[in-house]
C-alpha cells in the first residue's frame, strides 16, 4: 500500500524547499510593518543562512556532480538539476535582498539619522580621524599579498572579505599586477564615525571601505588602477572516519584547522568588478561561472548586525521580551518539592529558561544530591550550566557528561569545555561512533527524606541560555518513574555501551523512533477506516524522510485529517487528490525560531501528545540519538492542546504550501491571530496576576481561546 505514494511527482527537493525557507526570512524583513531594525536583522539572518547553506549542502552537492553521480532524489532530480535550481532560486532571492535593501531600508535608516558612509562620503574632518585610526588601529595587523608570476594566488580564508586590487608597477614586465588584502576579523566590521549622536545622527563606515581610502600605504610605489571586494565560500563540512579514529577529540580537533581551508564552493564579489578580474578569481578558485554571485555592496550584510543591536536605537526594534516565571512556580524557591507534586512543563521563551539553569545550580550545591548526568549538544560561551557541573564535581558529586563534539559549528567551543570539565573532575563522554548525541536531557539523583529519587528534565531544544531567549521550545521536568527510570536506561546505554532492550515511555533514535511513529500513523489510518476519530497534528522544523512521508500519504488517504506545522523543510507535497487532500501544511517566521517539535495522534478519541528533540528526517530517526517523550499530565496536556491551537490559528505570521511547491500567505477571514503575539501577552498578563496578586487583589485569567483543534483542520484552504 505504501509504495503506491512513492512517484517523483509527490515530493519536493530537499534543498529547494530548504531555499523557500529561506525565502520567507526575506518575506519579513520586507515586511514594513516589522520595526526597521527587526528588517535589517532579517536581512542578516538570510545572509547567514545562505552562508551554511553553500557551506554544506551545495558543498556536498557539488562533490556528487564531481563524482558523476546521476542518482536521483526522490523528488526525481539528479545532483546536477539540484545545482542548477539552487543556482536559479538563489540569484533572485539575494537580487530581491539587495532591492529591499536598497529601495527601503536603506532610505529608512537614513530617515532616522542611521548612515552608512562610503569613504567618498566622508568629510575632511572625517577623513582626518580615519587616517589616524588607520595607522594605530589598522594598518599594523594588514597583510598586503601580491599575485603575480612569484607570488601564487594566496589561500583565502572561508568568508572573509577581501580586497582585490588592479597594480600598474613602473618598468613591470606585465602590464598589470595583482594585489590582495585581507580584511582583518579581529577588528570591528563596522566603525562609528566621530561626532555621532542621536541629535544629528549616527554616522557609520565598514571597515573595507575605511581601508579602502588608505590602500596606497599598503602598496608604496605602485598605482592603484581598481579595487573590488570579494568573498569565498568553502566546504567547511567535517570528514571524520570514526570507526578508524583512535582518538575521537583529537580527530575532530585536526579536521577544524582545515575548515577554512575547504574547497571553495561559491564566489561572491562586488557588481562592478571587470569581468576579466572574475575570471581570473574563478580560475584560481576551480570555480566557473555558475559559482559566481555579482552583487553590490554589502557583500557581507552580516557586517551590519552592530547597527541592529545599537543601544541608540531601540524605538526601532521589537519591544524588549523578559520571560516569566509561571504562575505555578512563582514564589516556590523549592522546585524539587514542586516536582515531587507534580509534572512542570515550561513554554520558552515565554517561560523563562533561568528555572533550568537555577534548577541545576542549586543541585550543585545540594548536599542531598548525588550524582547528575547530561547531555551537552550545544551551550553558550560562558556557560552557567557547565560552571554548574563543574561546581557539582568539585562538592564531591558523581558528574557525567556526554558532550557531542560533532555538533556543526560548535565543535571548537564544546571540545573546549569539554576540557575544562574533565579538568574539574567530571566523567565526560563523546558520544557513539557512527551517531550524534542530539538528545536534551538531565537527570539528577537525589537523596530525599523518603528514598533516593531521579529528577527529570527532557527539552526540545539545547541547554543554551541565549538562544532559549530566541527560540521556541518545551521542557518537561518530571519525577514520574517509569519515565526517569528510562532515562536513567538511556544514560546507561550511552554511557556503558549497553544493548538496547527496549523501553515503553520514550521513543529513542535510532532504536525505535521510527518504526513507533509509522505505528502511530497506522492506527489512525485504522481508525478512520473503522469510522473513529483518526488526526494527525505535527509541529517540526523539517519534514524529509520518504517512508514517513509516503505514511502520511496512506493515512490522508484513508481519510484522517492531518495538519503539519513545519518551520523549514518539508518535501511532502500537500493537496494532491486522491493523496494528500486532507493533508495542510503551514510555516511561521516571527521574531523567535520556531524550534519546538509537538506531535498529536488522536487515538480513537483518546489523544496522546509528545515532545523532542527529533525533525522527521533520516539523520533524527537513523543517525542521531533522539527522545521524544510522552506528555501524560491532563493539565500538560491542556497546554499542549493550546500551544498546537494557537500555531493553527495563525493568520499573520503562518505561510500555506500549495501543491506547486510554492507558499502563500494565509489571508485573515476574521480578526488577525499572531501565535507568537498571544502567548508574549499571555506571558504578560500572568506575569500581571502574579505583582497584584503579591498585593493582594485577585485577577482572573482570561485567556483567548483559538480555535479547537476538532473544528482547525481545512479552514485555511
């Protein structure tokens, strides 16, 4: 039954829906009724993902074309088709940000006395203070580099911008030489000029085109005929053979020194450069034309975030988000007693992630607790979760952490503190050869006075204090004993090396998370086969894997409704009769990344809901170590059923796919519902209840009510 959903035509590529994902960051930082800059950090957010995305997944694709490979995707497509559509979709999504750029927020930030000077633009007295924060500042950590017939062309790092300049010697043997310089990292992208402040505006300069202006001191006796900037993208995904690696850390440490030096996989440089100066970089790169974006400045619009965070300016971004502590948990300085009563679920960022992080700097200092164990996949660079196992360690603590060194781009930072830790005393491990560690989940041992017990926190998202103020996500904490003593069995697999025997709470990768969902889908479909309720809700960041995909294909099919909720990725192709009819997928960009995995099966009536840590995607299910764990509590479960509510409701920030692959926005048919909105005054509104509350005048809770999830499905279509 299932292999009747597998044609071409019912899937989309994996790498083109990634880049509509990124089309609809565009979307907001076009939006002109986001602050100004929240649309110039849009903006910046896109560039980024951009970078990653050439990093690795054009990287890889271009390996397979080198290869030869003409293997299709189940979408149909050969590597070589993919390049090509990457290359399309690509040139008119950044021509559309250069526009935004250009035509509206450009002029807007000059509207509100934010200017962002070329070193023609500069005064006198401007110039003056540039040249002497260029001989102090600057000029001594540049490195001018000559191409010419001694002087190959020089190995560039990964993203850095560079300066390329036209040389006329006097008597040279060739008419024109070469030069390149490098913009340093170490220094500030971006300079703010003297004399700038709110009343007569800010005035600011890049540093690429500060140095610019003094090129000339770098170069003495040559003249400078042209200078375009330029930039290189390279493969920085790691190679590591770790059934062949002796020593993992020291392995992954040696494939980091190479990262920069990768093959280049893109080339970007200024709109203006001569087209024989292109194809000279192209050559030197391996590149051709197909690698080459023409863009004008900036090249980098990375270079421009300082503008966004500027302490200046904070009329033009969102209004400042505090989280809160919930009504639950506020004025309980006990939280061990709270979840000896009951389960805690907590919704970030609207809930505050501090009540993790405090959660465990008490344990470090709780002489009744015994011992803690983790899982670190990514953390902040000055981490009070790690300063807090390390402070565990040395109160005579049993401390283990399972540090995932593999984690891309937080490989150095996590080799790092994985150090630091074994210094202090912690048990540290790294991972499983062949799997990534991608599991949230803590478990402290405490002695309390009725017997020794496991507190439990399982999370959808990492234990990372900075972004758990940007993105969505779910912490379940928890004493429930079937379900601590399976985490407990996890820890002791993945530390021991144990066999997996089997567990009933969780469902882990890549053991039996797979196989579990299709077995859930199944009972839908068997469900609305007998004429019971049968529904589907899922909320993830992406949607790839083909025989998951081709499930949801049976079970639309079979009549159960199906709403998926999906940030970035999906390939299933909804609204295709007779196959995916009753399937609706939707995306929400706002101010925080959707980050949150939710699942709803409803079971004949008797719905059971979940959180984890794993997308729907081969790598979660077959390569990856995942939890999704079960949410059992009736109160839980209401705010569970809210949570989904409220995403489906979405008008303003939600985004429909059609079958064409394509996406459109939802048009309100009744007043406008902005998820993210409500629960940031919800938040409010608590927090509200709780300061009366602590004077003693009582507020009822009235929240809205969006539409129940018996009545959501199709109402958008």
């Amino acid at each position: 039954m299932i292999a009747t959903f597998n044609k071409a035509e019912y899937f989309i590529n994996r790498e083109l829906s990634w880049l509509e994902f990124n089309a609809r960051v565009l979307e907001e930082a076009a939006d002109p009724k986001q602050p100004l800059l929240e649309r110039l950090r849009f903006l910046c957010i896109f560039s980024s993902n951009l970078d990653e995305f050439f990093e690795i997944r054009v990287a890889g694709i271009k390996q397979q074309i080198e290869n030869g490979s003409e293997e299709q995707s189940a979408d149909g497509l050969t590597p070589l088709q993919v390049f090509e559509g990457i290359e399309k979709r690509t040139h008119e999504l950044v021509e559309q940000q250069y526009k935004i750029w250009n035509e509206e927020i450009k002029p807007a930030l000059k509207k509100n006395g934010i200017f962002l000077c070329t070193h023609n633009e500069l005064t006198e007295s401007e110039l003056e203070w540039c040249k002497t924060y260029f001989d102090k500042e600057i000029f001594p950590v540049l490195t001018p580099l000559a191409v010419d017939s001694s002087h190959p062309f020089p190995q560039l790092v990964n993203k850095c911008l560079n300066l390329i300049l036209t040389l006329k010697r006097p008597n040279a043997s060739h008419m024109h030489n070469f030069g390149i310089v490098q913009i340093p990292r170490i220094l500030p992208r971006l300079i703010t000029l003297p004399g700038s402040n709110s009343k007569s505006g800010f005035r600011f300069i890049l540093l690429s085109d500060l140095v610019i202006n003094f090129l000339d001191t770098l170069f003495p006796g040559d003249e400078i005929q042209d200078v375009n900037s330029f930039r290189i993208t390279r493969n920085s995904e790691l190679y590591i053979d770790e059934e062949e690696a002796e020593n993992l850390l020291q392995t992954v440490e040696e494939e980091l020194k190479k990262r920069n030096r990768g093959n280049a996989v893109r080339l970007e440089i200024e709109s203006t450069c001569p087209k024989e100066l292109e194809e000279i970089l192209l050559k030197a790169l391996h590149l051709d034309h197909r690698d080459s974006y023409r863009n004008p400045d900036p090249l980098n619009f990375l270079h421009l975030l300082p503008i966004c965070n500027h302490e200046a300016f904070p009329h033009l971004r969102d209004r400042p988000w505090t989280p809160v502590i919930p009504l639950e948990l506020s004025g309980k300085p006990d939280l061990f007693e709270v979840i000896r009563k009951t389960d805690v679920l907590l919704h970030h960022p609207y809930e505050s992630f501090g009540i993790i992080v405090d959660f465990l700097q008490k344990a470090a200092i709780d002489p009744s607790v015994l011992g803690i164990r983790m899982t670190l996949y990514r953390t902040s660079g000055d981490s009070p979760i790690v300063h807090a196992l390390i402070r565990a360690a040395q109160n005579g603590k049993q401390v283990t952490t399972l540090v995932e060194i593999k984690a891309r781009f937080d490989e150095e930072n996590n080799i790092q503190w994985a150090r630091r830790m074994e210094e202090a005393g912690i048990h540290v491990l790294y991972g499983i050869v062949g799997l990534k560690t991608h599991c949230k989940m803590l478990e402290i041992i405490r002695r309390d006075p009725d017997q020794i017990r496991l507190y439990v926190h399982l999370a959808t998202g990492n234990y990372h204090p900075s972004t758990a103020r940007l993105y969505t996500d779910l912490s379940l904490l928890t004493t429930n004993e079937e379900i601590t003593k399976e985490v407990a069995t996890l820890f002791n697999i993945l530390t021991g090396l144990s066999r997996f025997h089997g567990i009933q709470k969780l469902i882990v990768s890549p053991f039996n998370m797979a196989s579990r969902l299709k077995e859930m889908i199944q009972r839908e479909i068997d469900n609305a086969k007998e004429g019971k309720k049968a529904r589907i809700i899922a909320k993830l960041n992406a949607l790839v894997d083909e025989d998951i995909i081709q499930h949801l294909y049976a079970a639309s099919s079979a009549g159960v409704k199906i709403d998926l909720i999906v940030r970035g990725i999906c390939c299933l192709r909804p609204g295709i009769p007779q196959v995916s009819e009753n399937i609706r997928v939707i995306s929400i960009v706002g101010r925080f990344l959707e980050h949150s995995r939710i699942f709803y099966f409803e079971n004949g009536g008797n719905p059971e809901y979940y959180s984890g840590s794993a997308d729907w995607m081969q790598r979660n299910f077959y390569r990856r170590i995942e939890i999704i764990f079960p949410i059992e509590n009736p109160k839980l479960k209401e705010k569970v059923q809210e949570i989904l509510e409220a995403y489906l409701a979405d008008n303003v920030k939600a985004r429909e796919l059609l079958a064409n692959g394509t996406y459109r926005r939802i048009k309100p048919e009744k007043e406008p519902f902005q998820a993210q909105l409500y629960f940031r005054e919800k938040a409010r509104k608590e927090q509200l209840i709780q300061s009366k509350g602590r004077e003693g005048t009582e507020i009822p809770i009235k929240a809205v009510q969006p539409v129940a999830i018996e009545n959501q499905n199709q109402n958008f279509l």
